[in-house]
C-alpha cells in the first residue's frame, strides 16, 4: 500500500494525552526527506530554542557543525556516516554534527554533564522543528573520529548525533522495501510504570 507523505506523519503521531503538548507526540523521525532547501531563517529559529536549552553551570557547551547542501561542510558530515544511513540521508537538505566541549571554559575542570547538556539541547532542536514542520532524524552511525578529522573538531569535544533536517517527503521514494515499512509502521513506547519509580523498580502509579 502506497501513503502520501500526510497519511505516513498521521501514522506516526502518538495518540494525544490531554495537558501534554502536541509537538510532543508529532516528533518522529523520517528517513523520507524532500530535495526542499530549508531556509536560513528557519535555521535561526530552530537554534534560538537550541540557545535557550538549561545547562550546568550555563556552561552550554555545545556546538554545531551544520551543514546545507552542496557546502563542504554536508559533503564531510555525508562522509562520515555508515553507508546504511548515507543510502537515505543523500537527499536531506541539512546534515548537522552535535558536539559538546568536556571541559568547563573557566578553570579548566572536566564538565561530566556536558554530554548530558548536548542531548539536551538537541531535544530542544527536534521540538522546534517538529513545531516547524520539519522532521529530523538522529544517527549514531557514523565513523566518529573521520567527522573529527575532517571537520577538525578538536580532542576536548564529545562527539554527540549526527542528525538529518528536512521536510518529509513520501515514505516510496526510499526504495527499499524495509526501510518504506519502518517509515510507515505505528510507534510504540514503554508504559510509564517502566522508567517512573517511586522506588526502584516499582512504579508510582502514574
């Protein structure tokens, strides 16, 4: 059965709970991307709620290599991924490299939060640009240390996700049978009683 980009997002969006935000249960994370530039304004705002993220100390040691179609900066980050991901990430408009610095600015003492404050900074970046309209899509497949050397990031930042920004485009254009069913199958979660204790191992009743 073929879905239109719409049906393939309407399967995704996790069933609503009342007094939880929407962006919430709309962000997922297609594979499918649109050969659609994405704007250097609509960058900006994403990255404003990026600046916003909480970090210890408001140290927020992260940083992002991002890079548009056609810079030396997509080709590099596009090197860099396993070639299970480069099969559909070729056609993402913007591939971002997430990194984080591990050691405080002042005084030179290891920041054993920074990875911690990264991924939160990058949650911040999903959400708005769910709320934007656009999907992303987190990989840990990538060759970490060739991202580094040709990007040049320097030994005392963390490698975090490389992550795929886009608009979702239909799940067929992916070509290739398993990947069109991941794209379009219904997600699950684990119930609340599996991560919320009131002690350990024991939920709360939530």
């Amino acid at each position: 059965m073929t879905l239109s980009a719409r049906e393939a997002h309407a399967r995704k969006v996790a069933p609503k709970v009342d007094g939880v935000l929407p962006v919430f249960h709309e962000r997922w994370s297609p594979r499918s991307f649109a050969e659609k530039e994405v704007s250097r304004e609509t960058l900006k705002k994403i990255f404003e709620a990026v600046r916003w993220t909480a970090s210890a100390h408001n140290e927020q040691p992260w940083r992002f290599l991002v890079g548009l179609r056609g810079t030396e900066t997509w080709e590099k980050i596009y090197a860099s991924l396993m070639e299970s991901n480069q099969k559909w990430a070729a056609k993402a408009p913007v591939l971002i490299l997430a990194v984080a610095a591990n050691k405080f600015e002042h005084g030179d003492r290891p920041n054993r939060f920074a990875f911690y404050d990264l991924g939160s900074a990058v949650a911040h970046l999903t959400l708005q640009a769910s709320a934007l309209g656009l999907g992303t899509h987190q990989m840990a497949g990538y060759d970490t240390e060739k991202a580094r050397g040709l990007l040049a990031i320097p030994e005392d930042y963390v490698m975090g996700a490389a992550i795929a920004l886009g608009y979702q485009d239909e799940p067929e254009k992916l070509d290739d049978p398993a990947m069109i069913e991941r794209e379009t199958m219904t997600r699950e979660r684990k119930h609340l009683a599996e991560f919320v204790f009131g002690s350990w191992g024991e939920g709360m009743g939530i």
